[in-house]
C-alpha cells in the first residue's frame, strides 16, 4: 500500500508528532508513504516527497507543521477534488491522512466520495471538533495562554490593573474558560455565555474594597470587543485596565506530553483504518479511548460548552 499525509488549515503544536506517527507506523506495516506539501494544494500541484523513517526523525517535539499548511479554495468545488482524485490514482495513493479541522474533514469526506480512502484527524488548537473530546494543539496553546497571562499578571499586579486578555479560540470558549480558571481571572466572556459588565464591575469593586489590587479577565476572540470590554470595565470601576491580545503565539511551541501523546495515538489508529481499507472517518477520543466516526456524523454533532467549570469559575473567582 502507498499512503499520503497532509495538514491543513491553521497549523497546531503536535501536528508534526501526527505526521511522524502515520509515517512510522506505516513504514512498519511495510507501506509507502508520501508527504503531501501545504494541505489540499500539494494534492493539485503534485507537491509531494517521499518519507522515510528518517524524514520525520526529530520533529516529535518541534511546533508548526513540517509539511506546511494552507485553505485550499479549489479544493471548496467539485472539479477541484476531481482533479486531487486523478493525481492521487497517478500517484498510486491508496488513502490519505488529513490532520485539520472541519473544512478539512469536509474535503476529505468529498475525495473519500471519490473512491480515495481518507481518513481525518483533529489538529486546532481550538478544540472546537465536536466529535472528539480533545483536539491537537489545545493542551500546548492552553499552557503558552497561562504562561503568557502569568507574566500579564505580574505587571497588572505592580501597577494596580485589570488585564483584559483576548486568547483565540475562533467562536469556541473552550480555551477561555479553561485558561481562565487557570490563571485566577475574575471573570471569563465568551460568545457561549450571556455576561454583564456592570457585575462584573460591581464585584470587582467589592473586592478592591477588601483589598485586591490587580484583576485578570479573559476574552474569547469570537466575542470581538475586547478593546471596549476593557474601557467599560475602567469606566466601570476606576481601575486602569489595559487590553493584550495574545495572537498566534498560541500556536506555535513545542507540543505538550499530551499533545505528543494524543497525537501519536491517532496518527497510529489512523494508518490501521486505511489499511484495512477503510476510509471516510475522523478519529479522535470519546471519554478517552480512541474511536472513529463517519466525517458526516462528525460534522453534524454539537460539542456542549463547559458549564460547569464555567460556573465553578464564578465561585470561586473572588
Ligand atoms: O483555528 C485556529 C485559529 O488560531 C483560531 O483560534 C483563530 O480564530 C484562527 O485560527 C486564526 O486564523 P489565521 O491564522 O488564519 O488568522
């Protein structure tokens, strides 16, 4: 058998673990293995290099993706994943690991449609795939937002403010809230949660009175106001409040263990569905154990927000 790896969309920590997973694992079952270059495009231009065991030697623990990554918009149509099909027969590829999200997984649900076995596995630092409990590069971007809030809260602490820190997360708070509760803030607002600035204000003031001198709020980016959240919440109280939008350092870094883990779990599972021909899935954890799913159930499912550690937040935040 000749199989291909690709990642695609926003790169994630413990993508290149994924990717030295599928090509050992592959390599041991005695297949040959094609590194498919900045997502669906290497597919369409034919950007693809042969992998050996060697090929991936020492990437376990470098962030990023060493097969680059990219949206690939002829891919979105019909014609293009035709085309993709046609250079896969050329190539002799006999399925395809596609590490990414959900537009990803769509892509690979349409070339599976086509009669090339693919099989998905979650790579965003977001969390945000329904039908998995953990994604790669969540546990490693969670860590950089904690260590980054941790050196915010040291200034907000010398100059008496509030920190309002924006972390990523697309529409999803999974990041948000789990950050928050890491790093003592006083409150978390999310597109998943109603909030209300005057009581979080209204807090903050009681709890100045009782002498707390510095506050941390996080932002999930999906909100998109995180620059007046954080005037209101000056305007509110009297605490000077200054607004950090931390940005793609949470997508870069050396995986986590976890991620590192994670990822070579599924890289390995993955490689044992394509050879037994099997394709059209995602895999990822259920209560942790490793399972796969069709990718259009996938697509379908919805992820519950973490309400409980939302509300555990809240009592215990002051
Ligand atoms: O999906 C990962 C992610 O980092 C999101 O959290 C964020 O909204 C988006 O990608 C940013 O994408 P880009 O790097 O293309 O600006």
């Amino acid at each position: 058998m000749k199989i291909g790896i690709l990642t695609s969309g926003g790169d994630a920590p413990g993508m290149n673990s994924v990717v030295r997973a599928v090509c050992r694992s592959a390599l041991n079952k005695g297949m040959e293995v094609v590194g498919i270059m900045r997502g669906y495009n290497g597919l369409l231009n034919g950007d693809v290099i042969n992998m050996d065991a060697m090929t991936v030697s020492g990437i376990i623990q470098r962030g990023g993706t060493c097969l680059y990554t990219a949206r690939c918009n002829e891919f979105r149509n019909i014609e293009g994943v035709k085309k993709a099909k046609e250079n896969c027969v050329k190539m002799g590829l006999d399925g395809i690991v596609v590490v990414g999200g959900d537009g990803s997984f769509r892509g690979a649900a349409d070339l599976s449609a086509q009669g090339i076995p693919c099989i998905g596995i979650p790579g965003t630092i977001d969390n945000d795939i329904s039908c998995t409990d953990y994604t790669i590069g969540y546990d490693t971007a969670m860590n950089t937002c904690v260590q980054m809030i941790d050196k915010i809260c040291d200034t907000a602490a010398s100059h008496d403010r509030c920190s309002v820190v924006e972390v990523m997360g697309r529409k999803a708070g999974y990041i948000a809230i789990n950050v928050a509760v890491a790093v003592g803030a006083v409150a978390c607002i999310t597109l998943e949660k109603e909030y209300d600035l005057d009581e979080i204000a209204k807090k903050m003031i009681e709890s100045k009175a009782h002498g707390k001198t510095h506050f941390i709020i996080v932002v999930s980016e999906g909100v998109g106001k995180t620059e007046y959240i954080t005037k209101t919440i000056q305007d509110l109280t009297g605490v000077e409040s200054r607004a950090t939008v931390l940005g793609h350092v949470q997508r870069g870094g050396a995986p986590t263990l976890r991620d590192r883990v994670a990822a070579t779990k599924l890289g390995y599972y993955a490689v044992e569905l394509l050879e037994k021909g099997v394709g059209n899935r995602v895999c990822g954890f259920k209560q942790g154990e490793v399972y796969d799913v069709d990718i259009m159930e996938a697509l379908s499912m919805k992820k519950p927000f973490e309400d409980e550690l939302y509300d555990i937040l809240y009592k215990t935040a002051f």
